[in-house]
C-alpha cells in the first residue's frame, strides 16, 4: 500500500464532500473559499514523526525491592496474563515512569507530559493502587481519576482490569475500583453510591453528581474524608495533585 497515495485519494474524496455543500452566492467570498481549500486549508500536509525509543527504567520488582511500591504490586503490574497463566511477564518500565513512581512515593506533586503510547497511564495508576495497598481496600473512596472524555475512561477500565483483576481467582483482587460516567444503569449507580470502591474512573459531571447529590437514603457518599488523590486526565498530559 501506498499510503502517500492513499492520503491523496483520501483528501481528494474528503474536498469533493466539502465543496458540494458550499453554495457561495458573493462572488468574492467565494473567490476567497475556493482559493483556501485549493491550498489545503482543512487538510495539512503529511506528517511523518519518529517513534522515538525510552529509556529504560527498570521494573515493577526493582521498586518493591527497593521500598518504593507494597509487595502485592509485583504480583499486580504484569503483563499477559491469561486465565491459563495467571502469573504474566515482567512489566519494564521507562525511565519516566519510574521518575514519576518515586516522586509520588516521596509524597510530590508532578507533572508527566510525554507522547502517546509513552505509558503516562501507569505513572498514576501504579501510586493509587501501591496506596491503597498500604492503607488498606474497603475505606471508601481513596482516589479519583477525572477523565475529559468516556472513551478514555473506558479504556483505562479495561487496563486495570488487566492488570487488578486478572491473577486473582473469584474476584478477590486486593482493589476495587468502577467507572462512574453516566453510561451505568441506575442499580448500577446505586451500587456504587452504596459501597464505593477504592478508585473510581469519572468525568467531572458525574464527579459534582457523586459527591453533591445525597442519596434517598440520605446518605452522600460514604468515607469521603479518606479521599487523598485525585488525577486530572488529558489526552496529552496527566497531572496529580495531592490534597
């Protein structure tokens, strides 16, 4: 496949969609339009970047051996892992990962600003898991990731559950955590609000719902005062704050 040649067909299919809408009747602005999109106003050229390579920084076991992560996180953070094989390989990390698990240990606020693909995920999810871990699973809600988009809280519910869930048989898995975005039914909701977990995946309207609105019971969500961590997702960038 070509793909320079695939974008071309692309971009030259994309042009006669657009101009078949566009019914200019001042003869100057029109001018003005058609000269625009001639010189590919709403499609750029190419972009060709390379992958770049990180450094490494080490493993999940190095950090458990050294201090810095509760011991469960070697059995935890593993990768393929599979009903046949529960125990998984070696998860390596790079080095800004590492950074990022250490300054949290020390109890620093950071910021992690690095490329798609580059695993900024971990270096928030590793911290709350290693903290709840340590403060012990069933207190309430202990940590709370703000995502700007479902997709993205979607997706990262299927990573913990790769990593929290798989290896542990009958769903004793030492961290609970939901995904709380308006996409739940209602009795799904009411579990929640009932026995929040330790981690919970939001958007900041589901957030202000979680937190403001009391229950029929009465009751607002329960053991908020546990609550020290809160991410703040971008699509970009990943962000921590301590309170």
């Amino acid at each position: 496949m070509d793909v320079f040649d695939l974008r071309n067909r692309l971009v030259e299919d994309y042009a006669r969609y657009t101009r078949s809408f566009i019914k200019i009747a001042d003869p100057r602005i029109d001018a003005k339009v058609t000269h625009a999109l001639e010189d590919g106003a709403l499609w750029p050229d190419p972009l060709l970047q390379l992958n770049p390579t990180f450094q490494p920084g080490g493993t999940i076991e190095d950090l458990v051996k050294d201090g810095t992560l509760h011991h469960e996180c070697e059995k935890i953070f593993r990768v393929e892992k599979t009903d046949a094989d529960l125990h998984g390989k070696q998860l390596l990390l790079h080095a800004h990962q590492a950074q990022a698990i250490r300054k949290s240990r020390e109890g620093k606020s950071y910021v992690l600003t690095s490329g798609t693909g580059s695993g900024k995920s971990l270096t928030y999810i590793v911290p709350i898991v290693d903290h709840v871990l340590r403060t012990g699973s069933g207190r309430g809600i202990q940590a709370i990731v703000v995502y700007p988009m479902n997709a993205l809280a979607n997706s990262q519910e299927e990573e913990l559950a790769k990593f929290i869930k798989k290896g542990y048989l009958g769903g004793q898995a030492p961290v609970a955590f939901e995904r709380y975005t308006g996409q739940e039914k209602g009795p799904d909701r009411e579990r929640i609000r009932q026995n929040p977990p330790d981690i919970i995946l939001t958007n900041y309207m589901m957030l202000e719902l979680l937190l403001t609105r009391l229950a029929r019971g009465g009751d607002a969500v329960r053991c908020q005062c546990q609550l020290s961590d809160v991410r703040l997702v971008r699509a970009s960038k990943s962000w921590r704050r301590e309170l």
